[in-house]
C-alpha cells in the first residue's frame, strides 16, 4: 500500500470551488435538497475533496455536497486537499468514490429495526427527510425473517416470466442497475407505472 499522506481539514469559500466539467455522477433536485437536510441536521461532515486546478480549487468529489452548500447559502465548505495525486489518479479517484458507494446494497432486516428504534424515540427530525419513504417500512412492506433477493435486470425478466405462470410465490427484490442501459430495460420490463413505484419503494437505486 502507497504511503498516505497527512490530510487537513480547511475552510475555503463556497463559490471558489470549480466543478470539475467531466463530473459524471447525477444530482437530482431531490437529493440536493436531502442533503441540505442532512447537513441541516447534522451538520457538514464530510469534506470536499479538492485539488488546486489551473483556475482555483476544483472539486474531485463532493459535487453534491457543494450544490447544497450553495442552496442553504454556506459561505464557506470544509475541504481536503488531494494535491498529492497525479492528474489520471485523482480524475479516476472521483469515479471510484462515487462507484464504491454504489456496490452494495442494505441489510434489509438490519435497517429496518433500526429505523423502527430511530422511530420509537424522541427525535426531532424525520427520516423521510433523508430519502426513506414511509411507504418503504409500512406495516408488512418488509416482513421479519423475509428473503431478499437481488437481481440484474436480465434475472428480472425470467423471474416475471416465472411469475406470470405461477410458479413463483410473492418476493421482494432489489434490482441492480449499473448503468442507464439497464434501467431502461428495467422500465421495459415493468412498464413505466410498476418500475416508478419501484423506485418509491427501494430508494436506494434511482430506477428511472
């Protein structure tokens, strides 16, 4: 493993930050506005990478967290530094950060008895707020003990096809989508109405 270097946290303006204009990962007006809410609530905790670009400070990651920033009118953003990588490395660091956190999925069971004890105290703020739909943990939506599985959107259609029949009993699924090409097959499956409540229902991929 590579030697890491010592990284500090500094305070820079939030307007002196530069997209990078290859970013490649997707904010949705939603989800700015779920950020300003985490970031309302919890504060900013996560820093912005930066490196020193030609023409100030550019953003390696954290482009959404900066979006944010701006729409709550922060004047300044907590940042680090990743002077320390070359150009391909950090232009290949700012895919990877983002593909990382998409490579797995929840502990349904997990997740779910923790929000029921988020739920069950005295909590000031609410986590549908954050993304989590009520819908998501409504009474029987996601049953004790129940399995999960998670499908390509390839394993989709055979598993409707065995629905159809009647071979399959009810499931619930988790659908991965890798890229635009498979959620537009995922949509040609279930048609446009099921893949959008789909969505509703399993936030943590963005179907459509």
């Amino acid at each position: 493993m590579k030697q890491q270097p010592e990284l500090t946290v500094e305070e820079v303006p939030t307007e002196s930050l530069i997209p990078y204009a290859r970013n490649a990962k997707i904010h949705t007006n939603e989800q700015i506005d779920q950020i300003c809410e985490s970031i309302g609530e919890f504060g900013f905790n996560d820093p912005v990478a930066v490196w020193d670009g030609p023409d100030g400070p550019e953003i390696i990651e954290g482009h959404g967290r900066v979006m944010a920033a701006k729409k709550l009118g922060l004047d300044v953003v907590p940042v680090v530094r990743l002077d320390h990588l070359s150009d391909e490395q950090r232009r290949a660091y700012g895919i990877v950060h983002n593909k990382l956190t998409m490579n797995t999925g929840w502990d349904f069971a997990k997740l779910e008895e923790e929000l029921e004890d988020l739920q069950s105290l005295d909590i000031d703020f609410d986590m549908e707020d954050f993304g989590f739909d009520a819908v998501e943990f409504a009474d029987g939506a996601m049953e004790r003990g129940g399995a999960y599985e998670e499908l390509t959107p390839e394993e989709l259609e055979a598993y409707g096809e065995a629905a159809d029949s009647g071979c399959l009993k009810s499931f619930n699924v988790v659908i991965s989508c890798l890229n635009d090409d498979d959620k537009k097959h995922v949509a040609e499956i279930l048609g446009e109405e099921d893949a959008a409540s789909l969505k509703r229902f399993y936030k943590a991929e963005e179907l459509l």
